[in-house]
C-alpha cells in the first residue's frame, strides 16, 4: 500500500491534483517540518489504483511554443496601484465575470492563511490583487474548478505553472473548451508555515495582532516595491526588498519549496497555460516612454484561446522583444531558483526556533571585513600564510 504519490518527495509541487483524482478521497495535504503541504495516504481507504501517480503532473515538461509577447497596462490607474504590476488579471477576470463565470485565485483568509478562492462578482476580486509570496493551498479550488467545467461555467483559474498543470491533470483532456487559464513567471514558493511563524514574531515583538500583509505596496512605487504589515490598532510594520526580513528571504531563496529549484513547468516558451503574466521589469531599457513607475505587465499568449481573451480587452498594449536586457532582469524567464547556500541551516533552526527576523537578516548579510580577511588567508600560499601568521604573532 502507498503512503504518499511521488517516491521522491521533492519532485512534489504541492499542487493538490491527487487529492481531487483520488476515486477513495483517500489523499490530504498535510504540512511537513518545513511547512509545505504534501499528500498523505489513508492507507484503509486506498485501492491501489495508482490514478495519483499516473496523472500527477510534476515533472511535466511542454511542448515549444511560439508566443505573442506583450506589455499590457491597465488604463485604470486605481486597479494598477492595487496590482503588482500592469492591472491585466483584473481586466481578465472581469471579462470572465461578464460572461456569468466564476474566477479563481489566491486570497488571504480570515487568519492570513493564502489558500485559493472563487469569485462570482467584482466586490470578490479585490483580495486576489496583488502577489501572494506564499504558496497558497489550490486543492479545494481545483476540485470546485472541475466541478464548474463539468456544468459549461466558464472558469478562468490563475495560479503558479504547477497550479495549473493540476488543474489540467484533474481534468485529463476534459471540459476545458470554457476554461481559461493564467499562470505567473514564478520566483518559487515560500513555505506557509514559514510566513506563519513570521507573523507571530511580528505580533510577540508588537503585542498585536496582525489583521493585514501585502507584499507588493507600491507606496515607494512600482520597482522599489514594500512589504506592509497592519496590526489591529491600524498602524503599520513596512519594509523594503533589502530589510524586510521575509520579503528579503523570500527573494534570496532561503525558504521556497524544495521542487521549485527543479521546475521544468515554466522555463523559456514552455507554460502550461493559455497566458502568462509577469513583471516587465527593465521596462526603463525596454520602452522607456511607458515606464511611469505604476506597473507594467509582461504578458505572453501561450495559446490562440489565450490570444482571443487579450486581443478583447480594452488595455494599452504594445509587443515586445525578448531582449538581452529583458533577460538579464527577469531570470525567473529562462531557469529555475538556485537554493540559498544556508536553506539547509535555516530549516535546522527554525524547527526548533522558528522564525528569527534579526538572525535571518544576520544570515543573509554578507561577511564582515574579519570574516573576509580569514577567507583571503585561508586561500593564501602555505609560505605567505606563515608569514602572514608571523607578522600577526
């Protein structure tokens, strides 16, 4: 009897597919030491049919495609100041909406746990603005998506590229003639368990609540974007990509789930999904006279189904090359996230400790200048180590 689906546990992405596969419900997601949820077998209800394994999509490679390239601004200077970048899910979704269907993407609950929701109207849409930099729980969300399809509503499902490539797997070929999906160029995923204890380390340093987190305030503008925690009282803890301690982790790969240095699902012109959306950052280098700082959108249609939905919304849009400046900016293009040389110690800590604002910003400084000096002696010729010791003595 199996007890989980991959046999190589980090060759798992999280998806949640298995789950909704199973003929038993014999599959749930539970958190593992890091935080990341992985599918656990109840082994009394399991039937050995090996759906799970057959149809779980990680590893899933794609067919080379040709796309459109794009970048799209919303003309809604509001919706782009509540997006991370150029407004286009919003005006996506709403084209969904219009035509009486239902738009999935991830939200904060009540207890700022990222998991991924439906909305049926506009008011619904607000809490799926903006990056979620957690990996949201998709499980419920696909099954509802597959159960939506099976009844002719039309779905847009937006998430990462192993999001989508469960959706599709779940689906297996079927009732997707309705379904539009949107994926991101993705940095990796952070453990949830992670951002959780971090949260707390606000809340015991403040004696306050946390109510609210968004981790792309543009207050400081679109490139030099903050992260804002609000407490109960109103007020704020913000900081930048440089000092915010989960942000500043999050962007040095100290936490992200361990198949997100092996993705093949999003690499190059291989994307699962109908569009793909991503910053287009080097937008100063790219098309400078519509860089106002507010966000703009990197947008490719992977498919003709994609390619319709785009060409139907009314946003400023222009094509783009992919230059080398392009590339040298948005590395999340072309390969996967190295991990951090101290991921392994981080996670060794924080089992027991869990998170450490101050000592995670310690970990990710660079070495001081004694630090420095007995790394250049360390690799000095054996003669002028003795005589540097010499001199030293």
């Amino acid at each position: 009897m199996r007890e989980t689906v991959r046999s190589v546990k980090e060759e798992c992405t999280g998806c949640g597919a298995c789950a909704v596969i199973c003929p038993k419900q014999a599959i749930s997601m539970r958190p593992d030491e890091e935080g990341f949820l992985y599918p656990k077998v109840d082994q009394t209800l399991c039937i050995s049919c090996d759906l799970c394994e057959k149809r779980c999509p990680a590893g899933s490679t794609y067919p080379e495609y040709h796309p459109l390239r794009l970048a799209m601004q919303n003309k809604d200077e509001a919706i782009r100041k509540k997006s991370s970048s150029g407004g286009v899910f919003t005006a996506l979704a709403r084209s969904i909406l219009d035509q009486g269907g239902v738009v999935f993407g991830a939200s904060f609950d009540g207890t700022l746990r990222v998991e991924h929701v439906g909305a049926f109207e506009e008011t619904e849409l607000a809490g799926m603005r903006g990056s979620k930099y957690v990996q949201s729980d998709a499980t419920d969300a696909i099954g509802n998506a597959v159960s939506l399809l099976k009844k002719d509503i039309p779905v847009l499902f937006s998430g990462t590229p192993c999001q989508i490539s469960g959706l599709l797997a779940a689906l297996n070929g079927r009732y997707t003639e309705k379904l539009l999906t949107v994926d991101i160029v993705c940095h990796g995923v952070p453990s949830p368990g992670v951002f959780a204890s971090y949260l707390k380390a606000l809340e015991k340093e403040s004696g306050k609540r946390v109510t609210a987190y968004t981790f792309r305030d543009k207050r400081l503008g679109w490139k030099n974007f903050s992260a804002v925690a609000v407490f109960e009282d109103g007020t704020e803890h913000t900081g930048t990509q440089r000092d915010e301690p989960f942000l500043y982790g999050f962007l040095q790969n100290l936490y992200l789930r361990p198949s997100c240095h092996i993705c093949t699902q999003m690499r190059g012109d291989h994307h699962p999904s109908d569009i793909t959306l991503a910053d287009l950052w080097a937008a100063e280098k790219v098309c400078a006279d519509r860089d106002d700082d507010t966000g703009l959108s990197y947008v490719t249609a992977n498919t003709k189904k994609g390619r319709r939905a785009l060409e139907a919304l009314n946003l400023i849009a222009f094509p783009v090359e992919q230059t080398p400046e392009m590339e040298q900016y948005n590395q999340g293009l072309l390969c996967a996230p190295k991990p951090h040389r101290k991921r392994k110690a981080f996670f060794k800590r924080y089992k027991t400790h869990g998170f450490e604002p101050e000592r995670v910003m310690k970990m990710l400084a660079g070495p001081g200048k004694a630090e420095r000096i007995v790394k250049r002696m360390l690799h000095l010729p054996a003669g002028a180590a003795r005589r540097m010791k010499t001199f030293f003595d």
